[in-house]
C-alpha cells in the first residue's frame, strides 16, 4: 500500500508540474485547457489544482467571460506562493527582479556599480536580495545570476568588462536557496526560446552584440552548456585580428574587431550599446565603412555557427539588428559566402530579439523555475520545505 501511495504521489507532482510549466508558457491559460493540453480528465484536473492551492502553488483568478457559457478562471501563482529572485549583472551596473510560478518579472532594483572590485559589486547586490527575501517571509526558494562573464562550475571563471578573474558568488545566496549563476547569451538564449522569438523551435542560436559578441544555443528547450559550463563562448572564436590580443588573453577573438567597444572607437562615440546604435542610425557617410566591415563580420562569423550548429531560427540582440537594418547587403554578402552550399538557399531564419533588454533576467527566471517548479521542487514547498510555512495537509 505504501508503494502505491509513493507511486501516486509522484504521479500527482509529475502532473503538478507540468501544470506549472503550461501557466508559464500560456498565460491565461484555465483549468479546461490545462486538462485538454495534458490530456487528464476536467475531474483530475480539478482535485490537482486544488491540492495545488491548498499547497500555496497556485490559485485561479477572477472569472474572466468568454463569450456565452459560464465564465472561466485564469491559472495563476497563489499570493504566497513559491518565489525566485534573478540578478543581471552587466558591465556597468545590476538589476534585481522577482517571479512566480509564471515566471512573471517584476523588477524590484537597479543600480551602477560604484567600481569594479568583486566587493564593491557584490556587496550592495547581496543587501538587496537579502532585504527582499527577508520580505517575503520563507517564499524565495532561489537566487538565479546571470552576469556578462564567462560562467565555469557555477562561478565567474573571468570578465573582460568586469575585469574579473575567478570570482565566487556565493556572497549571494542566502540561507536555505538555492543559487544558479549562468552567462547572460546562455540566459537570453533560453528564454528566447521558450518565451520569445524562437519559441517552438527544436535548436534555437541566439547572438547579441553587445560589448563583444556572446551567443547561446538552445536544443529541444535546454541549453548546451558543455562539460563545465563554457559552451558557446562565440565572441572567443578566432574571428578577428590574429594578431590582436583579447582581455581574455587569447590572440585574434571575434570580440577584437566586433562589438560596442570597437566598433564606438571607429564611430567616435561612447561605447554605450545606445550611443554606438544611435551613431549606427545616423548613417553618417564618413562611418558607412566601419558599419560595413562591422556587418560583414557579424554575417561572416554567423555563417561559421550556422554551418556548426544547424539552428531552425536564428535571433539576434543588442546592436546586432542595427546592423542588418543600416548595412544589411554587407550582413548578407558575407553570410552567403560563408553558408554551405547546402545551406544558402534553405538557411534558418533570422529574426530579431523579441524579449529586448530582458532576455537574459527572464532566462536566469526559467533556469531556477526548472528547478523549484519541478516535481521534487514542489513536494519540497508543499511539504514546509520552506521557511516561515507549516506542512500542508
């Protein structure tokens, strides 16, 4: 009898989460369609989600009407519910957000960095996270970071833009949650995926031109991390200058030639992601070259992931849509000349970000939902795994 209530009992969480994962993915989705997605009875779903609510994972919201017939009741994160908190830390400051079981963001703080030493960075970062798990009472189950650094064993292995080596987070975890530390392009990657421009796709690559080039893939919804976490490092591919040295110490990177930083030393601007894109805009005749070269670079090395990666879908971020909207013939001369045969005629689309500057927080939101949304992560909840919460009936 006891095998049969364990075997039930993960029956009951396995469903449980995949609910979880349908309210993420749909928002406004009903109990009805719930059930018809996972194909259980309306009386199965009805006995889930309630034992759902008594858990505090999820509750239903006002009725909403649908034309004639009763109305119907969006799915949604019960108030005091499960919680994640996500951190960006880019190269010149650092946003906080939290999210539900939705993986809704609601931004919470932001601030610049009052320099660049890992104390000065991580310090008012920790402060704030700690001030918001403390208000939340028991409900933050976990601190997800995604920092433009490559991201080795779940630490900062280095940083160009924040002049950073081997550098250990762990000042942002607080007790009993949970802390995830990903690459921004793997993070903004990920939830292009499943929440943006290449949603549905089976191998999805992103790119973003920011300070320098940083690119993730996605393949059937997970990202490809490789052996220790540094998979897709694409701006330290060797197309740039064989002689220029990288801040990452090897010779001839694409970060060398393509980027905000070099590429605002040729447009004469600030190497703000805004400036060098407002002096792109500009199409000053005297620039027209370096956008060019800048184009053709993005078009080239593309062609290079293309032809290793096979994507469906390609989305692009950060300068990297100026550049095609203002030299689009130089993006794709040198795209097709670097394509496969095979590939030039039949290549995968390409289309801009769609989640904008939020890519990377809403992707560090999905990697720690994974988890705390998972069957073990909600019978962990449900059974006062958390603290301030007693065991539900």
């Amino acid at each position: 009898m006891a095998r049969r209530h364990s075997t039930a009992d993960r029956l009951r969480w396995a469903l449980a989460a995949d609910i979880c994962s349908l309210v993420r993915r749909t928002p406004g989705i009903t109990r009805a369609q719930a059930a018809r997605e996972l194909g259980i009875s309306t009386g199965t779903a009805t006995d889930l989600i309630t034992r759902m609510r008594a858990s505090a994972i999820l509750t239903e919201a006002a009725p909403v009407p649908h034309g004639r017939g009763r109305p119907t009741s969006a799915l949604a994160p019960h108030p005091q519910g499960p919680l994640v908190l996500a951190v960006e830390i880019t190269a010149t400051g650092w946003r906080l957000a939290e999210a539900g079981i939705d993986g809704r963001l609601n931004h919470v703080a932001r601030a610049p960095h009052n320099g660049h030493d890992p104390a000065d960075v991580l310090t008012p970062i920790s402060r704030a996270i700690a001030a918001e798990t403390k208000a939340r009472a028991g409900r933050v189950r976990a601190v997800s970071v995604t920092a433009a650094a490559t991201v080795r064993d779940g630490a900062v292995a280095q940083s160009s833009v924040l002049d950073w080596k081997r550098v250990d987070l762990a000042p942002l975890r607080m007790p009993r949650t949970a802390l995830h530390v990903s690459n921004d392009a793997t993070c903004a990657a990920l939830a292009e995926s499943r929440r943006g421009a290449s949603r549905g796709s089976r191998a999805a690559l992103h790119l973003a031109v920011l300070t320098g080039v940083g690119g993730g893939l996605v393949l059937e919804g997970a990202p490809v991390l490789g052996a220790t976490g540094l998979a897709m490092e694409v701006g330290h591919l060797p197309f740039g200058d064989p002689e220029a040295v990288c801040d990452c110490g090897a010779r001839g990177c694409w970060d060398t030639v393509l980027g905000t930083k070099p590429l605002a030393e040729r447009l004469r601007t600030s190497d703000d992601s805004s400036a060098v894109e407002a002096a792109i805009a500009r199409q000053d005749p005297a620039h027209r070259t370096a956008v060019a070269a800048a184009a053709a670079s993005l078009g080239r090395g593309l062609a290079g992931l293309i032809n290793t990666t096979d994507p469906d879908i390609v989305t692009l971020g950060g300068i990297a849509p100026a550049l095609l909207a203002h030299s689009r013939p130089a993006f794709e001369d040198s795209l097709a000349e670097g394509l496969m045969r095979c590939l030039r005629d039949d290549r995968p689309r390409i289309a801009a970000s769609g989640l904008g500057d939020d890519g990377a927080l809403m992707g560090a939101v999905e990697i720690a939902l994974d988890e705390i949304a998972s069957p073990l992560g909600l019978a962990e909840w449900a059974s006062g795994g958390a603290v301030g919460r007693s065991p539900s009936a």
